[in-house]
C-alpha cells in the first residue's frame, strides 16, 4: 500500500501532467476562429479536474495515514458503535465486545470511514480539519489543520468546483466571495464577470489563474506529509 509520501508524490505528478496537457491544448486553440471561448472552456476544465484529483487525493492521503496508524480511527468507530447499542440496550452494551483484525487492509478502513464506498470528503477547510481529528493520530491530524492562506485557497477551489459542476447562481454567489476573501496580494483574488475569464487572465504572472490553482494544490499537498 502507497505510504502518505507515495501519495503525495503521485498527486503532484498527476497535477504536472494535468497543466502540461493544458498548456497543448491552449496552444493547439492559438489563432482559432473561437479562441477565447475555447480558452475559457480549457481553463474551466482544467481547474475542474484539478479540484476533482485534490477530492481523490484528500481520500487517499487520509486512508494511508490510518494504514500507518489506526489508533484514533478504530477508536472514534468504536466509540460510535457503543454509543448506539447503549441508545437501545444499556445492558446488552455490556455483553458485547468489538473485536478488530490485527492488520487492517484499505478496504477495511475505506468501510470505517465511510461505509457507503463514497471518498472522505470535505465540503471546507474547516471541516477537512475536522475530519482528520477524528480518523488521525495527533502529529498526522495537526497537518490538515491549515494556515490561514491554505484555508482560504481550498475553500476557494471547492466553490469553484461546485459552481463548474452545477452553475447555479447560488454556486456563483459563494465563489465570488471567496475570490473576495483572498489576501490582496494573492494572484488568484480578481474579478469575475465569467468564471471561464477569470480562470484564463493571467494576473500580473506568467500564468493563466487556472494553472495558478495547479501550482497552489501541489505546494499545499507538500504540507501534508
């Protein structure tokens, strides 16, 4: 099984690849007859799927840490189950004892942290924090627990990937803020009149803000190990 190294390493492999195979089809739209439309659509795709790798990465990262050490999961699960036989039977919840496998394999812990199959999800920062308070062992929980700046940028990255996946107005609402919440200095706070202009301007930097996101998730899962 990958060690939470590994899977940061393959994360940041992927983000390079993703932003390279971005850069060849900006180039290929060069001189198009619809190139900013084109443009626009390429950089909305690109964050999109970037947001979509951070989601599958945040599950394997968290997974490999509970490989590593399952103390706190395997305790926070049992302290549930526990409380849930106590909420019916008082007495019954004395008669019965969990037993647990000395090695557990991903897909015990996959089932423990979610036992609908879906991924550990965070919907914030914040709550990103809190999950990992309660599946991780102290030293690996303290990493999620983000510098202000990070915080602001992965909640920034989730309301732009819930406003690419369903362009509601009130998506739209919410990544707005989030742009304004953004320090002054950062390239990534800006006007948006259109999600897909603001994703291809390049603020005063050498790249599109869409490949800015690129660099941003890779730094911040270097934070995580």
């Amino acid at each position: 099984m990958p060690t939470p190294v590994q899977v940061v390493t393959t994360f940041r492999k992927r983000i390079d690849a993703s932003l390279n195979l971005y850069d060849e089809l900006v180039l290929a739209v060069h001189q198009k007859k619809r190139q900013q439309s084109l443009e626009s659509l390429l950089a909305e795709q690109c964050v999109l799927g970037l947001a979509v790798m951070w989601e599958a990465f945040v599950h394997d990262l968290i997974v490999s840490y509970i490989e590593e050490n399952s103390d706190v999961c395997v305790g926070f699960h049992k302290t549930r189950v526990k409380q849930s036989i106590e909420s019916k039977s008082k007495l019954f919840a004395k008669w019965i004892t969990i037993d647990i496998p000395e090695v557990l394999t991903r897909g015990h812990i996959e089932l423990m942290v979610d036992p609908e199959g879906w991924n550990v999800t965070a919907d914030s920062a914040e709550t990103l924090a809190k999950r990992a308070t309660q599946f991780l062992s102290a030293p690996h929980a303290i990493k999620f627990s983000l510098a202000e700046v990070d915080r602001r940028f992965v909640d920034l990255l989730i309301a732009t990937r819930n406003y690419l996946s369903h362009r509601s107005a009130g998506s739209l609402k919410i990544m707005k803020k989030r742009v304004a919440d953004m320090d002054a200095a950062s390239p990534l706070k800006g006007p948006v009149t259109t999600v897909g202009a603001y994703l291809k301007t390049r603020p005063a930097a050498a790249h599109p803000r869409a490949k800015l996101f690129g660099h941003e998730l890779s730094a911040l899962a270097g934070k995580l190990v």
